[in-house]
C-alpha cells in the first residue's frame, strides 16, 4: 500500500514539473503549440489606423505625415470619379502635376491642393486624354493625345500652359490609341508618340506635323520613355515576346531586348513599366508579371531584385524611382511597396483605395509626395 502511494506521488509531482517547464518554455517561445506548424509566407501590408477606404480617381500620400487625401478640390469637371490614364510632373515646375484622364486634361497645383481642368474651351465636351508631354525648354508648349469614340486618336498642342489647343494631328484612326508622348529636351523640335498598334510617330518641328518613323510589327507596345540623361535614349516597352525595345539614336534604329529577359519566366517579357535613374543612364528598372528586373548596363543583362513577394505570384503594375535613385516605388494590387535602400529591403502599405489602383506618381524632388491613380 505504501508503495502504490509512493508512486502516485511521484507520478503526480512529475506532471506537475512537466507542465511548469513547459509553461515556462512557451513564455519565452511564444510560438511554442501543442502541434508543430509550418512556417507562413504569407504577407499582409500593415493597415492604416483610422483611415477608410477613399472613393477617388487620384489619392495622395504624404510619407513623412503618413496621411491619405482624395482628389477634393477641383475647378471645372470634378476629376474624382474619373478613369486615369497617365500622370507627369512638370519638368520645370515639379509642383505641378499633370493627368490624362477619360474626364479630360487635369493638373494638380500643389501649393493650393487643387486640380484644374484644362483646354475647357478647345477640347471637345467629354474628350478622353490618354498621354501628356511638356516642353522642358518652353513649358507653355503642352501636347496632349485624345481618342473619339474609342477608335479615332488625336493629338492636340497647346502654346499657352493648357488654356487652348489646336489639333495637329488626325490621321490615327481604326482603334489604335496613343499611349505616350516624349518631348526632345535637348532639341524640342523632335516630340515622339507612340500609338497602341505600334506606330512610333515623330515630328521634327514642335509638334505641328507628323510622320511615322518606325513600326513595332505585330507588338502591343505599352510605353515610351525617354531617359532623361540623354534623350537619344528611347525605350519601348511591351506585353511580349520581346518585352522591350531600345534606341541610342534618337529613333533611327532599335535593338531588341528580349534576349536579356529570355533567362527568366515568360512572365518576365510582360513589361508593364520602365524606368532609366536620374543620373545613370546604365541603371534600368523593369516592372514585369514575373517582379522587378533591374540592369547596371543600359538593358544588356538584367537581375531580379529580391521581393517580399515571391516572382511570378503578382504582377508589379508600376515602378517609380524617387527623388534619390536609392527610393524605389511599387504597386502591386492595392500595395504600395517601398524601398530606401535601393531594393535591399522593403515595406508594404496598404492604398485605402475603393477603385482599383492604376499607376503611380513620385515626386521627382520629394519622394515623401505620392500619387496613385485609379480607374473605375
């Protein structure tokens, strides 16, 4: 009999040991469980305390304040309920932005915090623009591309800041749209525009006639971008096979890239955004399906920058470089992913957006000042 007792005894004085070691092991390994669980890879964007979500065409977002704003203020059309297509800041005044939007031609004066609708009297009511350009040399020069009727490009100039235009081009038609205009700085008599159905079309005298001065046979073409380092530097960037085209002479003739993404995913050739560093003509940045490709000589090889998510899970739907090249920008669904450190870390937020989130605008002085377009 004394022995049974001596054994319960002892049998309950371990449990009791047992359960307080581990009670003590889980206060100092908190993810200590009864069962053993697989590490998680998901990632959720921190939520932004005491904001709701905004129903804007533009919101923007001051980093330093970490505050949200619609697109309130507006003279003429109200810009917030409309579709944004593309937006530029002002080379020569970067307090003032410029968007195309399906309402018609806004611009956004950040000192008063409002935007205003411009060519109310010349373009005609309901004019859907879908690329701007300025004059770096002239900035009261502005071209700005409309489409009719979701068939008929035109293109229109203006001589005084956006109060008037004229139209100087009429000849696109059969639904090819222009996605993007680029001005010459260092010889704005050359302006370039690229259409949806692969015309690269250029004018050699400010803008008042027009030619074709190549073709991208049987390529969605997506973008044009000029480096802004030298501008004999075109790129041309595409939904694939090639992924992107580039020329050093202002046009004339055009390499394709696709042999340096042909190393990674298709996913990669679906280029949805390029960008040349301020200051560095060799370092260029690709926002792919597959992630963010990056190359330190001018496009011939490309790496992918390590992200916090994994490559081909999400398509990288624009790409910015801030103020200092080491600012980098992504928006990836309803996040805006940030980097200071030239992509070695980031961090996620979520855009408390109630449209869906388009593209994306960063202050090419203050990377504290965002911009992100919606569309409906």
């Amino acid at each position: 009999m004394k022995n049974s007792l001596f054994v319960l005894l002892f049998a309950t004085l371990l449990v009791s040991a047992i359960a307080l070691a581990y009670k003590a092991a889980r206060s100092v390994f908190p993810g200590l469980s009864g069962s053993p669980k697989a590490p998680s890879i998901t990632i959720t964007p921190p939520n932004i305390p005491g904001v709701r979500n905004i129903s804007s065409a533009v919101l923007s977002f001051n980093q330093q304040s970490g505050t949200w704003q619609g697109a309130q203020k507006a003279t003429g059309v109200n810009i917030a309920g409309a579709d944004i297509y593309s937006f530029l800041f002002d080379p020569t005044d970067a307090r003032r932005l410029l968007a195309a939007t399906s309402y018609g031609f806004f611009v956004h004066n950040q000192d008063e915090n409002i935007w205003t609708q411009l060519g109310v009297d010349t373009l005609p009511s309901g004019t859907t623009i879908t690329a701007v350009a300025v004059n770096a040399q002239n900035p009261s020069i502005i071209f700005a591309a409309s489409v009719v009727d979701q068939q008929t490009s035109l293109l229109w100039r203006s001589s005084d800041k956006g109060k008037t235009f004229q139209n100087v081009y009429s000849g696109l038609s059969r639904g090819g749209v222009i996605n993007s205009l680029a001005v010459d700085f260092s010889d704005p008599r050359n302006v370039f525009a690229l259409t949806s159905t692969g015309s690269l079309l250029q004018s050699n005298d400010m803008g008042f006639s027009w030619k074709v001065a190549h073709t991208f046979q049987g390529v969605e073409v997506r973008g044009l971008v000029m480096d802004t380092n030298n501008s004999s530097n075109l790129y041309v960037y595409s939904s694939g096979p090639n992924g992107f085209f580039q020329s050093i002479d202002k046009g004339k003739t055009w390499r394709d890239g696709s042999s340096a993404l042909a190393s990674f995913s298709r996913q990669a050739q679906q280029v949805n955004g390029l960008r040349v560093a301020r200051g560095n003509s060799s370092l260029l940045y690709l926002a792919t399906d597959y992630g963010i490709l990056r190359s330190r000589d001018k496009g011939v090889k490309f790496t992918l920058i390590p992200f916090l998510i994994t490559a081909g899970a999400a398509p990288i739907s624009d790409f910015q470089i801030g103020a200092s090249n080491n600012d980098l920008f992504a928006l990836v669904d309803s996040q805006i992913y940030v980097s200071k450190d030239a992509g070695i870390t980031w961090q996620a937020r979520n855009i408390p957006a109630q449209e869906t989130v388009n593209i994306l605008a960063v202050n090419p002085f203050n990377s504290n000042i965002i911009f992100i377009g919606t569309k409906h």
